[in-house]
C-alpha cells in the first residue's frame, strides 16, 4: 500500500460516484447539500456542481486496503457514506 499524506482530494464522499448540487448560501453556516427546509432564515445563493465519489471508490482508484480510523462529520449522513 502506498502511504499519501498530506494530499488533498477535491471530492466530496456520498453514495454514488458522478456529481450533487452545493447549495450555498447566504449565510455559510446553512450551507449544504440538502435543500433547505420551511424554517430556512436565509436565501440560497448558488448551487455548485461538486464532484461526489463513495469511499469504496475512493479506496479502489488510490490502493488504499486498509483503513484505521475514519472521522466522518457528514450532518446525519454517515450511513449514505
């Protein structure tokens, strides 16, 4: 296995490879992949086509065989990545 510290990969993990809208907003805290809700207290700005890839993929195309500690923060979606 190939040990890639320090790089940085612009894609986001999801589950499905291809690509989402970002939908930014005014407010960057209410960022995010999801549409905004009725209780939505700003206005979306723009949506961005981000690159989205799943952790199996990931790990494929860059010989990664072993993970030993993954930290996700994916706002309740863990289980999709």
């Amino acid at each position: 296995m190939r040990k890639r510290f320090g790089l940085l990969n612009n894609i986001a993990l999801w589950h499905y490879s291809g690509t989402a809208d970002f939908v930014e907003n005014a407010e960057s805290v209410m960022s995010s992949f999801l549409e905004s809700g009725p209780d939505n207290w700003t206005s979306v700005e723009q949506r961005i086509p981000v690159v989205v890839g799943t952790l199996d993929d990931y790990c494929l195309d860059n010989l990664v065989d072993r993970i030993d500690l993954l930290k996700l923060d994916t706002q309740g979606f863990e289980p999709n990545v």
